[in-house]
C-alpha cells in the first residue's frame, strides 16, 4: 500500500512540473551581414507582433548578430532592420 502511495505521490509532481514548464515568452536572434556578406554592427532591429501591434527592438553588436528577448510566442511577426 505505501509502495502504490509513494508511486502516486511521484506521478502528481512530475504532473505538477509539467504544468509549470508552459512557454510564455520567446525571443528573436540573428545576424544582419552588408551588401559585401559583412557584419553590420549598430543596426535596429524592429519586430512587430502583428495580432497585437506590440514593437520590439534590439541594436545588431559587432558581429552583426542581434537578439531580442520577451516577446510574444507565435506569430507574424514583421522584421525591419534600419
């Protein structure tokens, strides 16, 4: 009987943990390169959720590589680069 308890008991956490591990945010990365296939460092990147109308932005670093964090799952999204 304790066996069959302590079997229960495990299954409802590992239930609960799965639970708790729902995705809310989610993030956009990237490398924006020139005309010449050359990082371009200091650029903007803009996303905007389109349902929403919610804009993100993120600044490309010497690499030419960006990434925006916190945003909406899911989609569209339109992508700018100024």
């Amino acid at each position: 009987m304790l066996k069959q308890f302590s079997l229960l008991v495990l299954l409802c956490i590992g239930v609960i943990g799965l639970l708790q591990a729902q995705v809310t945010t989610s993030s956009l990365t990237g490398t924006v390169k020139d005309g010449a296939n050359q990082p371009l460092a200091g650029a903007t990147i803009t996303a905007v959720h389109l349902p929403t109308g919610t804009r993100y932005t993120g600044v490309t670093q010497a690499s030419g590589t960006y990434n925006i964090v916190n945003m909406i799952p899911g989609g569209p999204y339109r992508i700018t680069v100024s």
